[in-house]
C-alpha cells in the first residue's frame, strides 16, 4: 500500500470516531466510542477524587470464527 492510501483510509476512520460511529475493520475488529460516566476513584493512601465523564475509544479484535 502506498502512502496516500494509509493516510486516506486513517482520515476517514477518524473522522468516523470523531462522530462516534463504529468503525469495522473487516478481518481487524471494531472500534467504538464508550461513554464513562463521571466517577470516584479511592487511592490506596485513602485520597478519594471525582473523575468527570469521558469518552474512550475502544478496541475490540475480530472473532477468529468469523474470518
């Protein structure tokens, strides 16, 4: 594959995460945008901190089964 190509298929899947659509990757797996909602974490020195909301892109491989 040639450079351009690579750098029009990594432009169209961004843009697809960008907008929160899943992004099959036949053969690869998906990736998809999960929403985290806001969140306290307790550290092991007893410290507590509220996390805000995020969205995390997730990646999860193909099923061999389905190759």
């Amino acid at each position: 594959m040639n450079n351009e190509l690579l750098n029009t298929l990594a432009e169209i899947i961004r843009e697809q995460v960008i907008r929160k659509n899943d992004v099959e990757l036949e053969g690869l797996g998906t990736l998809k945008i999960e929403h985290v909602p806001q969140h306290k974490e307790e550290y092991k020195d007893g410290q507590v901190v509220m996390l805000p909301p995020e969205d995390k892109l997730t990646f999860t491989p193909a099923n061999e089964n389905d190759l």
